[in-house]
C-alpha cells in the first residue's frame, strides 16, 4: 500500500466514493452513471492491487466498492421516496380538486331545484310526471295538490283521480298501458290518451309531452282549468 502505485490513487479514489455516496445522492437523487463509472473505477484499482500483490490496496478497493453500492441503494430508495411523496400530493390535490366540483356542481343543483320549485309553486297549471307505469313522480306543481289533492307516493295518476274523474283516470289507463306494450306508435298512442277531464263541474284540459332524462322516460301531464 505504502510502496505501490495504488498509494498515488487512494485520495482520488475516496473523493470519488464519497462524492458518488454522500453528495451525488443528496444533489441529484439519482442513482446511475456516476455509480457505475466509479464501480469501474474501483474495480480496476482493486484488481490493479491484487495483480501487484497489494492486499491492503484490494481490501481498500473492495470497502469502497461496498460504500458504492450501499449509495446506490439507498440513492434508489430516497427516489423512491420522493416519488411516493409526489404521487401522495398529486393524488391530495386531485382529491381536493374532486371535492370543490363536487361541491359546486351540489350548489348548481340546488339553485336550479329552488328554481323549479318557485316555478311549480306559482305556475296556473297542474303539472305532475308519471313514469311508463303511470306513478305519479314528487315533483308536480302545487296547483296540481289544490285541485286534487296530494297523492301518496307509489300511487298512480289514474287511480289518484278515479274518484273524481272515472272515464278520464279509465282512458288513461287503457293508453299508458298500449304505450308500455309499445305494439303500436309511440305518437298513435299519445294521440289516444284522453285530452279532456270533468271534476265535479269543472272541465280541464289534458296535454301530454314525454320528457327522458338518462334513459328514464316518462309522461309530462298538464292540466289546464
């Protein structure tokens, strides 16, 4: 060691590990080409000093070739960490993102069912959706409550109105049911549905529109005094 030429090479080969294990990894937090370059170089140092019979210069060279794998590892091992801690942020903010359109898409929709509602509540109409089945839907105008009252939920419209209006709740029974079997025009079917309802003296009139909301199909019904 003292005599041979590793003696001239062993302050370079320490900066050179010291630098690839404590300020590469810490600067970069990369673990490649400066690993293997310095591999190589140590590598070949070692095997230099074992050829010439300089065992402490082998014994140098392959500590240090353990420092620089013990560099590369843990150089892997912080990039990993900083990914991780990466990943674990973008996926916060995603999160975060998520939950504010969330939240304004919630504000948007009830805005619009205010909206509605204040409609419903002051429109001169009887407004009221039934689905394929003739179930009257919760949403229907509050002129549609006064003139024929609230009807519990799962009821039909025509067996809410059988009471009041007979041949209009039987005629609009016969009609759901032809546009439910769908064996004749859906427009032919509509056509056939009665247009005209007498409640106790007074008349209404009767127009029906098919509203579909996300493949849901059902039967706008407008009564008219």
């Amino acid at each position: 060691w003292s005599d041979g030429p590793f003696r001239a090479m062993w302050l370079p080969l320490l900066l050179i590990v010291a630098g690839n294990v404590l300020v590469y990894p810490v600067l970069t937090r990369r673990a490649g080409v400066g690993y293997a370059v310095t591999a190589l170089y140590v590598g070949s140092l070692g095997v230099g000093a074992a050829l010439r019979g300089e065992l402490l210069g082998a014994q140098v060279a392959l500590r240090a070739l353990s420092l620089v794998a013990v560099g590369a590892v843990l150089t892997s091992i912080v990039r990993r960490l900083d990914e991780n801690i990466v990943e674990a942020r973008t996926r916060r903010h995603e999160a975060e993102a998520r939950k504010v359109a969330l939240e304004r898409s919630m504000r948007d929709l009830d805005e619009r069912n205010r909206n509605l509602r204040l409609v419903l509540d002051n429109v001169a109409q009887g407004f009221v959706t039934v689905d394929r089945d003739g179930v009257v839907s919760p949403e229907r105008s509050a002129a549609f409550d006064r003139w024929f009252g609230a009807p519990p939920p799962g009821r039909t419209l025509s067996a809410h109105l059988a009471a009041r209006a007979p041949e209009f709740a039987r005629w609009l029974d016969l009609g759901l049911e032809a546009l439910r079997d769908g064996m004749l025009p859906a427009e032919l079917c509509l056509d056939q549905l009665p247009r005209r309802m007498v409640d106790r003296g007074r008349v209404y009139d009767a127009a029906y529109t098919p509203v579909s909301r996300d493949g849901d199909e059902r039967l706008l019904v407008v009564l008219s005094d």
